[in-house]
C-alpha cells in the first residue's frame, strides 16, 4: 500500500510538471509572438484582425457603393453633373480596388500570410480611397458657401463613421481613410473667414476625435473577444486532452483490475487445492487417529501447521471475496433476518475469546425490531470482522459495546464501541485501504491483513448502506454500519376475517368476569350478532 501510495505521488508530479512545462512553452510562445509582431500583439490575434477588417470590407461593399453613388449624384446635382458622375465614379473605382485586395487576402492561407506587407497595402488603398472622397466632395466648393459647407459636413459625418465602424480592427487604415477627409473639410471650413466656418470647424474635429474613440474602443472589444476565444479554444484542447488521457488511464485501470481479479480468482482456486489436503493430513497427525508418534513434538508440530494453514485459507478467502466484491461478482443471498439475533450469534462465538482476554461485551439491543432484507452470510462476515478487531484493539479490563436500533431514517444500525487505544485522524484513510493497518497495529505486532475493513465497506455498499468510522486517541474507535429504511421489512397488518357463526360463550355463575373482561366479551358479541334489540 505504502509503495503504491508512493508511486500515486509520483505520478501526480509528474503530470504538475508535465502542466507547468506546457505553461512555460506557451509563455515562450506568447513572448516571441509580441516580439516578432509590428502591433505588439500575438501573430494569430493580429492576423484574426486583419481578417475581420477584409470580411467587413467584403460585406459592405455594396453599401459603400450605393453611398458612393448617391454622394456622387448630389455632387453633380448642386454644382456640375459631369463632376459630380466623374467624382462618384473614381469613389466607386478606388471603393472595387479597396474590396479585391480584402478578397485577395482572405485566399491566402494564414501560416503565408506577411502581415506587415498586408497591412501596409490596406492602408494604401485607404488613402486612396480617402483622397478619391476628397475629390468627390470638393466638386460642390464652386455653389454657394451654404450648400457647400452643409454637404461637406455630412459628407465628412459619413465618411468617417463608415471607416471607423467598417476598419476599427485595423486602426491605422481608419485614419488612412477618414484623415485626407477630415484635413480638407476642417481647411476649407477655416477659410470662411467667420464664426460659421469656426464653429463647423469645431464641429468637425469633434466629430473626427469622437469617431476615433469609438474605433478605438471597438478595437479593444474586438481584440478581447479574439483573446477570450483563443483561451477558451486552448481549454477546451486541454480538457479534451485531459479527458482522453483520463479515458485511457481508467480502461487500463479497468483492464488492470479485471487482471487481477482473475489472477487472484485463479490463485487462490490453486491455493486452497494443495492447502485442503494439507489441513486435512495436520488435523489427522495432530488427533494422532494412526497411532501415537514417536515423540510428542510431532503432534505440536502438526497443531502448529493446522493453525497456519487456518490462517492461509481465511486470507486466501478474504482476498477472494474482496476480489469477487471489487469485480461486482459477489452474489447476496438475501433473507429475512432480525439483526439483533444475528450480531448475538456472533458475539456467542466470540464470547471465549474475549473472556480469555479479559475484554467485557455489553449489548444494547432495541427490542421488537423488524426483520431486516439482507444477506445474513454477510451481516455476520461485517460483525464478526469489526468485534474482532474491537477485541484485537482492546486491552485487559476494556469494555466492548453492541448496539441494534433505528436510524432517523427509519433504517437500522449496528454499532461496535471499544475502549482501545484509538485510531489517529490521519491514519484512517490507511486503515481503510486495502492491506492497510495502522500504527497501533504494527507496533502491538497484531495478527491481521488488513483486508477487513475494505471487506465491511464493500459488503455494507452492496446493501446500500453507510460505513462510519470514529475515533479519538486514547478513548476509543465506534464503528457504525447503517442500513437504509427500503430493507426493513414492515409487518402487514392482519387481514380481517369474515363473520363467522360461533356459539355464543356460557359462563357459570361461578365464572363472573372481570370488568376488562366483560367490555371485550361484549364487544365480541356485538361484532358477530349485532346489538341486542
């Protein structure tokens, strides 16, 4: 147990160091990304942004086109038609090249992608794009100053906050495309000599700082959405990386145990074979039944192999039941029994014992229990095992305590208390464990194999019951098994039989009944003749 506990530890370093080794590669990894990046972020987060800004681009050509088409038509409405249709047609040229170059770069695989030759050929097509609006909306400078201004203050509100909402996860190609925009319309403004063209001036740097927030804010969101989908995509690998391995270790595990159960099943089959025979032929050389022996050491000898062999066959059987119970091959051969009398039969068996150790049993039964649906085979296996080893633990002059009662539940309970010298805290999962003992065991040298614990806990769990183990040092261990309220068999009440005629009870004279007496006789009759008329 020791040794697999150990084995169990360096197993768990090895996976925490196995984790922190993919944590420092991914750091690593992280790192270099910033490094080898113009942006200062990750290669993929920059390339997932670019890609986003070529899909919006793509998406919205057409409603860049008809805006382009419409600036171009009111252009040419206020000032010259054939201006205005030149000027619309070269915002439509430059919007195409604009929407090709985001195709193109959306064909290209990400891993050859050059981010950096990408970026700066978006924000050329930007500027172009920016400089073709200049042109379109300085057509409507040659009519009156009003219309003018009126049209280059919407037509700057609307180039702008299309760049900003279509660009902001590339942020320098929304000043590529709104600045050329933005420095004519505020230039022409101030050149109106007057509050009108100061205050749309302010209007319009307002409006480009505003737009550029947004962009700007849009970029954080964007590029926190891509960083929590990254972490949650490298999750989700972990886990499932981990659930496989999980999977694996438990088929293995499972494998394993089939293993050994049936290593065990096998081993212990050719165990008992030879081991019959011999406490067959120790039981006949101690009775002497041939004749006396030539020395009477032969005969100790013989007890002595008896015993020994004893010992072997109960080991080899527990490991057996053990195996069958961890297997699921443990069949229960369930009854109706009261449990009380079957923790008395056990304590009757063990009552020499503990006389020979000095130890007093006390019983504490709850009397008129019902009978309990169990395997009783195995209800004496768990009270045999947890009183001998209360008697195993107690010392001269201790007092071992039996109780069968109800639970709150409405199920039953036995309980074994000694007065021993007490399991510490920290050794209970040990003793609990297979093939696990305590200290207090190992130092008193005590005969056992640590295997009847885990057997009580598997029995109990096969009757859907509890196990609870308490124990203070120096006081004593109590050791409660519960059993749920579906196997305790409730008494029916009894069926009401048919009226029957019946001679009608004479007393003599002599014969006067009790009060008590006469109530129930005239109850009875009553109930069969009716009352008197």
């Amino acid at each position: 147990a020791a040794d697999g506990r150990a084995e169990e530890r360096q197993a768990e370093r090895a996976r925490e160091h196995a984790q922190s080794r993919k944590r420092v590669v991914r750091q690593v990894r992280d790192a270099r990304d910033r490094l080898t990046s113009t942006t200062g972020t990750k290669r993929s987060f920059e390339y997932e942004l670019m890609r986003v800004f070529a899909q919006n681009k793509q998406s919205a050509g057409l409603a860049v086109a008809l805006i382009a088409i419409a600036t171009g038509w009111v252009a040419g409405w206020v000032s010259n038609p054939i201006m205005g249709v030149a000027g619309g047609g070269v915002v439509l040229a430059a919007h195409g090249f604009c929407v090709l170059m985001a195709r193109a770069f959306l064909k290209v695989p990400p891993d050859k992608a050059d981010l950096q030759s990408w970026r700066m050929r978006f924000v050329l097509a930007e500027t172009v794009l920016g400089l073709a609006w200049v042109l379109a909306l300085l057509i409507v400078t040659r009519s009156s100053a009003a219309e003018a201004s009126t049209f280059l203050l919407v037509g700057m509100l609307i180039v702008v906050a299309v760049s900003a909402m279509i660009g902001s996860t590339v942020p320098v190609a929304v000043f590529a495309s709104s600045l050329p925009v933005a420095v004519v319309v505020i230039a022409y403004f101030l050149l109106l000599h007057g509050m009108q063209g100061a205050v749309l001036a302010a209007m319009a740097v307002g409006t480009l700082m505003f737009f550029a927030i947004i962009s700007a804010r849009l970029y954080q969101t964007n590029l926190a959405t891509i960083e929590a989908r990254a972490e949650k995509d490298a999750l989700i690998g972990e886990l499932e990386t981990a659930k496989t391995n999980s999977d694996e270790a438990r088929r293995n595990a499972e494998m394993a145990n089939v293993a050994k159960s049936q290593f065990l099943a096998q081993m212990s089959h050719e165990l008992r074979t030879p081991l019959n025979a011999i406490l067959g032929f120790s039981e006949v050389m101690k009775g002497e039944m041939f004749g006396p022996h030539s020395s009477p050491q032969y005969a100790e000898y013989a007890g002595d192999i008896h015993s020994s062999g004893q010992h072997l066959l109960s080991l080899i059987n527990e490991i057996l039941d053990l195996s069958r119970i961890e297997a699921g091959r443990y069949d229960l051969n369930e009854e109706a029994l009261t449990l009380s009398f079957v923790v008395e039969d056990c304590h009757h068996l063990l009552k020499v014992r503990a006389k020979n150790k000095g130890v007093t049993i006390v019983e504490r039964f709850e009397p008129d229990m019902p009978k309990l649906w169990a395997d009783e085979r195995s209800i004496r296996q768990i009270v045999l095992n947890l009183m001998s080893n209360a008697i195993k633990f107690t010392p001269a002059g201790g007092e071992i305590t039996l109780k069968v009662g109800w639970t709150s539940s409405g199920g039953q309970y036995v309980s074994v208390k000694d007065t021993g010298a007490g399991i510490p805290e920290d050794e209970i999962p040990i003793v609990l464990s297979n093939f696990g003992q305590g200290s207090n065991a190992i130092k008193s040298a005590e005969q056992g194999t640590g295997l009847g614990l885990p057997i009580v806990q598997g029995l109990v769990s096969m009757h859907g019951g509890t196990f609870t183990l308490k124990s203070t040092v120096r006081v004593g261990t109590e050791v409660t098994v519960t059993f749920p309220a579906e196997r305790v068999m409730e008494a029916l009440p009894a069926i009401a039989s048919p009226s029957i005629a019946a001679q009608p009870q004479v007393l003599l004279a002599e014969e006067t009944p009790a009060p008590a007496e006469a109530q129930n006789i005239g109850a009875l009759r009553r109930a069969l003749f009716g009352p008197r008329r």
